[in-house]
C-alpha cells in the first residue's frame, strides 16, 4: 500500500463508521419512538453531528434505517452467467444469491431482524423498501442484457422480476417467522420459495389455458 493509499482507506473506513452508527441511531430511535415521531435532527444528534452532515451519507431519515440492499447489488454487479436458457439462468442468479441471504452465522442477522422488525409496522419503511427492489430489478434487468444478449426484453424482464420478487418474498416469510419466534435460517426460507415458485410453475404447465389437464 502506498502513503497516498493510507489516508484514503483511512477516510472510507471512518466514512462507513460514520454511516454505520447513524444506521444504529436510526434504528434505537425508530424501535423507541416510531419512524413518524422521529426527526433527522435527532438521529444526528444522537450520533454527535450536524444535520446537514447526516444528509451527507442519507437523503432521509427512512433511508438511514434501510440503507439499501448492498449484498445484492454488489452480488449483481459481480454476476457472471455462462448458462444460457432462461431457467438455468434463473437458478445461476438463485445460487449467487444465497451466498448474500445470510445465514444463522451471518453477523449482520440480529441487524436484518431488527429491519423485519420495524418493516411490519412502519408503512414509510415499507415504502421505501419497494423503491429499493425497483433499483435491484432495473440493476438486474442492465446485467442480464449484459450477460444473456441473446434474450429477449421480455425475458430479461421476467428473469428479473421473478428474480427480485422470490428474495423478496422469502425475506417478508422470514421477517414473518422472526416475529412469531421461530428462528430460521434465511438461507432455508429461500430456499423453500424457490421451491413454491418452481412447483407453481410445474403445476401451470401441466394444465391447458383453460385450466384443464392437458
């Protein structure tokens, strides 16, 4: 590492410090008080700085408590596929993503419940949270364009929409088990709505368009 490379790893890692414990704040104070009674004057104060300086890393009090799904799209900008039929490649992009689920070791899994917590309850939360998986379809959607020129629009569409909407789902079915005490591994909730979706899918193929066995 050279001496230019020092400060900058210095700043970035006291950026993401900075990022991460107004993250916390947000967090307390949502749990506490509620998202609505809570103002970014008193997240920033809670953290020792200035409004203006919060707005610096979130452009709202929301987004501090969902700071978006880095794992997710560092796995899709990383994506590389050599499958080339839309099912293979659906279940090239359900392996990438189990390995950013997290599992009952991950250490940011008390975090992701306190999220799941606070998302049943708190519709600006959920809000902002559809926002994101818009993001991680389009992202998604630019990769896959990228990756797989041989399909067509609709496909890719379709790829990653169903893509987006099986972590989604499985993240509302694993937020929803959090809540009723049952602890499971995420990684185990995906992969059952992996599961449901491909016997929907074999079931509907199995019938003809008027919904008769063919």
């Amino acid at each position: 590492m050279s001496d230019d490379d020092a400060p900058r790893d210095l700043r970035t890692r006291r950026r993401d410090d900075t990022r991460y414990e107004i993250h916390r704040a947000a967090m307390d104070l949502f749990e506490e008080q509620g998202v609505r009674e809570t103002t970014v004057a008193q997240i920033a104060d809670r953290v020792g700085i200035s409004s203006r300086t919060f707005f610096r890393y979130f452009t709202s009090k929301e987004q501090a408590a969902l700071p978006g799904q880095r794992r997710l799209l560092e796995m899709i900008e990383n994506l590389e596929l050599t499958a080339s039929v839309p099912a293979e490649i659906l279940d090239a992009i359900a392996r990438a993503t189990e390995k950013v689920v997290g599992r009952d070791t991950d250490p940011e899994l008390h975090e992701h419940r306190r999220v799941a917590r606070l998302l049943t309850v708190h519709p600006e939360l959920q809000a902002l949270a559809a926002a994101q998986e818009k993001t991680l379809v389009d992202r998604l959607r630019a990769r896959l364009a990228e990756q797989a020129g041989h399909l067509d629009a609709t496909t890719v569409r379709l790829l990653a929409e169903l893509a987006v909407t099986v972590w989604r789902t499985s993240w509302d079915r694993w937020g929803e088990l959090v809540l009723a005490g049952h602890d499971r591994d995420p990684v185990e909730v995906y992969r059952e709505c992996r599961k449901a979706l491909r016997q929907i899918i074999t079931d509907g193929a199995g019938t003809n368009s008027a919904g008769t066995p063919r």
